[in-house]
DNA sequence: CTGAAAGCGCTTACAG
DNA sequence: CTGAAAGCGCTTACAG
C-alpha cells in the first residue's frame, strides 16, 4: 500500500499521514494515534527509497572490510554490537568486502558518490591512514575504530592500548620475569604500534632491555600464536613469559609451551589480550589465563553512538573516546621459574 | 552531479545517458563509450535511492542474526563469502540483529513491507521452521542456508551433514572404537538432526547401539566442549572416541582429555567437523585432528549466486545443492585402545 | 494543526 | 538509435 491509498483510506493529506509517521512535532496528538493504529491495522509502510530520495539520507552506514582475513572473530563480535545500536534508530549496515587498500578507496568513493550511506565506520587504522584524509576530502562523515594521525579532528573510539600492555609487562617484571615476549599484530596498525610503545615503556621503567628477538608480528590466528612462541622458545636464552595479542594466538602459544614439556603458569606465564569472545573465555583455559579485556561488541555498540551523533551534527572533535582496559590475574601468571 | 546537469554537459538526452550506464543494448557502441568515459572524468554516479525508486529494485538483500550469540565465527566466514559474491553485482547486504524468533519474524516483515530488500537469506533452519512460511506467505523471495520441511518448494543450499558424521562414526568404529560420543548442537536445527541421525545410522550399521548418555547438545564453543567431555569421561564407561560439531568445541573436548590425563589419538579418537576458520587450522593442533570439512565462505559464495539467479527469476525448485563434506584422516584418531 | 503541490533524481513506455 | 515526458512514492516549504 502507498501513502495516497492510505491516506484516502483513512481520510486524511499525505501531508499530515507523514508528518505523523515521522514523529514531526505539528501534529496534534489524536490524529498521530489515529495514523499510527490504522498504519499497524492496515499494514502500511512507507517505501525506503522514495523517503531516502526525499530526504536526502541514506538511512544507511558502510563498512568495508579487506580480504577475507579481516573478518575475523572480532569483525563479528564488533558488528553484532554496531548493528543492535544501529538497528534501534532504524539505520541499515551496509556490508562491503574488497581485496586491496585501492579497492577499499574505491569502495569509499562509489559509497559518497551514490549517496548510498549518510556515513561509513573505518577500522583497524595505520599510524598514517590514508583513508582519513580520504574521507574528509569527499566530506562523507566516518567514525574511527582505533586512533591514526590526522591533520583534522575526527571522529574515534580506542582502547587504551599502551596502558593495557603497560600493566601486563610490568605485572609480569613484578613477578621477577626479565626475559618477557610480546606477540603484536602488524606493527603499521596504531594498536601494534602502542602496544609495543607500552611494552618497551614498561620494561624501561623496570630498567630491563627490550630483545627485539622476543617480539613477533602476524595476523592473531592460533597458528602464528604457535610458530612464534616455537621461535621464542628456540632462541639461546628463552623468554620466561609471553604477552599474547589475542586468545587466538594464545592458544597457539600455550600448545608450544606444553609442546616444549614446560608448564603455563609455572615454567612460562603467559597472559593474553582478550576482545571477550563468548565462545572462548580465558576463565575455561587450564590454567585460566590472565587477561587485559575489553569487550569489543560494547566498542561496536558505542560506535553506533558516535555514528548517530555525528550525523545529528555534533563535531568530530567532540566524538572522540578511549576506553581503559581491564586486568584479570589468572593461573597463567605466576614468579619467574628459580 | 546529477543525470542532468551531466546529461546536458555531454550534450545528450538524460535517456541516452541512463540507458547507456545502465548497459542498455539499444544505445550506439560508441554513445556508450564516450558516456562511460566522461562519467568517469567528471565523476557522475547515479544517485541509489532515486535508482531504487523509478526501478523498485532494492539493490540489497537482508540477513537476520538472532541475539548477539549467533553471530560467531561462522557467522563471519559465510558473510565474507556471501559479500565478496553480491558485490560483484552491486548488491548491498543488510544486516539486521534481533533477540528474539517473533523479533525476527517482525524484521522480515518489515524489510518486505518497506521494499528494503529484494532477498533474504536465512540461516540455522529448524526441521520446521516458521520463516520459510512467513516468506513465502509475504512474497519476499529467499534462500536458505540449510534445509527444513516446508509444503513449497524452496531454494537452499545444505552440506551433507548425515554424510559426514555417518563417515566419521564409521571410521571410528572400522578402528574398533565401541563407546562413541557425539557432541552436537541444539537438536531442533536440522543440520544437528541430521547429524544425529548419521551417527545412529552408522551405528545401527556397525551394530552398535546409540548410549543417549554419549550424545551432548549446545552452541559450538570451547567451553560447552569441554563441559561435555568432562561428562563424558566421567561416565561409568567412558567413550573411546568423539566426534566434536566444530573446531571450537574439539579445543575444549581435548582440554577435558588432557585434563584426565589421556592422551587424544592415543586413549581418544577425536574427530572434529570443521568449517575451514582461516585463523584455526586442524593441521596446528597437537595431535593434528582428523576432520570432516567443509568451508563455509564458499557456501556464503554460492548463496549469493543462487539469490542472483532466484532475483532473476529462476525457479526456487532449480535453486537446490547439497554439497558433500571431505573427511580427512589426521593424528588425533587412531585404534580403539587395549 | 492541516493540506495542495512541487520536488527529490532516476527509469522507461511511447514516439519518432 | 535517440529524446520528451510521465511516473516511481515519499517529504516539506508555503499557505491557510
């Protein structure tokens, strides 16, 4: 059913059956009541593309994801909590994959150009992005998951990476460790980049060197966990512990620990970033591992916050948060073997 | 830019230009060139929403998640599938998330009613699963990952779920294995029925009788694995053998093993279907596990064709796969001890 | 508080 | 092969 057939239906303007659909404040309160029970009753709904076309908006944010390898278990925990924000305001997601960092560019200028979003959700940014300058040179608003370096304010929510490292590495100097790992993502990525600035901060202020020889990058998959921590423990003077970036790499790590007939928790502690994963919970691990959390799905719902705030106008400037990160002591941690 | 004032730019019809761009064959080769070209230059792109409005075509297909709990991993290797295919022609996916079945019967009715989508896919059926119903009574044109019982003919694409876990029961029971167990999921979805019933069947076959004790039903996670397996072994007759319904839970099943302090492959056989997570590769595991797989991105590929081609106008009946499963033979299997 | 009418930017049946 | 014009189903400035 369109808007004039209902409308005549129930005997009123188009003008006045959308006013009163859309919320707008003129109408008086009996006659919304009346449009709204009959469009239930009579199953009307207006049609996304004409409003989006009379509006102007998409009703619509994007979000591009590189490779396969980027949708990952946090893609899903992230987009789970952005999309039940989104989905309150009645705003779509809209899902894209490409293969390149020129597709992903391409993707955004195809998404501006066609208006086919009011705004777009970036993540997982370089230390220097190009899609930032990108963005605000096309004027299509963004919101940043991650920090990067910009000219211009923009838009963001981090977690405070640096200090979640910090925390672990000194935990574990604390318990006499001297010789401690960091398996990190890649380090073009700002999270690797401060992870590894909380790591090395934190071993100066314990007064221990860091080895570069005791920190590995890669993609947080079991089997990197694993091939890294093997190399770890082949080294002349192997590491006593070792800060996973993720529960995928920690389980990989813990498997070359056990491998090698040694003990998590005793022989090497271990303690691992975990993005809170309902189906893997470090709690479940023997031993449980210890932990830097923070739960990534509240970070996709906050973003949908931040999104539906910049599009009501508020300046990026004022839409910028980084969320501490929480420390949990588990069996997997523990003094620094003889 | 619109069609326009780019029309009127290039000196031609709006007509011509939108019959050009939209690959219409009635429009002079080198028309067509030279409007493509200068598109490029000035940077025209038709604007979507009026696109969707004078064509009543969408663009975009719909996909429902339920609760935050089903958006896991597979979740993310099928969508990565589904998206990399539509993309390719210009087709958005929709993500919508709900709590509950009745919330998300309303999302499909109101994705059919406001004309947001042109498809759905829907994933996880139950045996009898009311949205084919609903679907079909709305007229919105869907395919399905999985099968179900329904009156009319529907387009799906299943993986022989019966198939794999009858193989895999059969080969356990060829190593003499008697007390097999089974961890599978909530029973009212068709594929862990389906895989109940290869179980039974391959039982039955090898004249075995099903002990209900050494069946375990929940989500795939590595904590529901263990939990099971621990319940398992401390049977009075432990099984021999299990056959885990993802990676996921296999990783808490050979936790609970070693914890007992058995040997997996040696004490227990262990099979373990896999879905092909790019990040968590059987071959890593110690002992490496023998599986039935099956990757899901590609079945999230092919859904994406079989919705184009039901867009088209293909008939649901000629829209039906069942794929086979590889079963692979690793360490983590071997014969029946003592 | 309500309505008549223009306009959003495309597509496409019809005419040539 | 190309074009003038109606129409897709809404919103909203303007008038009352």
């Amino acid at each position: 059913m369109k808007l004039k057939e209902f409308a005549a239906r129930i005997g009123l303007s188009q003008t006045t059956v959308s006013r009163a659909m859309s919320g707008y404040p003129e109408v008086k309160p009996e006659t919304r009541a009346r449009v709204l029970e009959a469009a239930e009753r009579l199953g009307y709904r207006p049609n996304i593309s004409a409003q989006r076309l009379a509006t102007g908006r998409a009703g619509a944010i994007g979000i591009v994801f590189q490779g396969g390898g980027r949708f990952g278990p946090h893609s899903s925990e992230f987009m789970g909590g952005l999309s039940t924000r989104l989905q309150k305001d009645g705003i779509d997601i809209l899902v894209s994959t490409v293969e390149t960092e020129a597709d992903e560019a391409a993707a955004y200028r195809r998404l501006a150009a066609s208006k086919r979003v009011d705004a777009v959700v970036v993540h997982t940014p370089k230390v220097a992005d190009a899609r930032i300058a990108l963005l605000q040179k096309l004027g299509l608003p963004f919101v940043v998951h991650g920090r990067s370096e910009a000219e211009r304010p923009f838009a963001f929510l981090d977690i405070d990476n640096f200090g979640a490292i910090a925390t672990a590495t000194e935990h574990l100097a604390g318990l006499g460790h001297r010789r401690i790992a960091l398996i990190n993502g890649d380090p073009a990525n700002t999270y690797a980049r401060d992870r590894d600035l909380g790591y090395r901060t934190a071993l100066a202020r314990r007064s221990l060197t860091a080895d570069p020889a005791l920190t590995g990058h890669g993609e947080f998959t079991d089997e990197n966990g694993f091939r890294l921590m093997q190399g770890f423990l082949a080294l002349p003077a192997p590491p006593t512990a070792v800060i996973a970036g993720s529960m995928m790499s920690a389980l990989g790590a813990m498997r070359a620990i056990r491998i090698a007939g040694l003990a998590v928790g005793r022989d090497v502690s271990l303690i691992a970033h975990d993005d809170v994963f309902p189906y893997l919970s470090p709690e479940n691990f023997v031993p449980p591992v210890t932990t830097t959390q923070s739960p990534i799905r509240s970070a996709g719902e906050r973003i949908g916050d931040l999104v539906l705030r910049l599009l009501r106008g508020e300046a990026p400037k004022a839409l910028q948060e980084i969320w501490p990160v929480d420390f949990r002591v588990r069996g997997s941690t523990g003094p620094a073997p003889g």
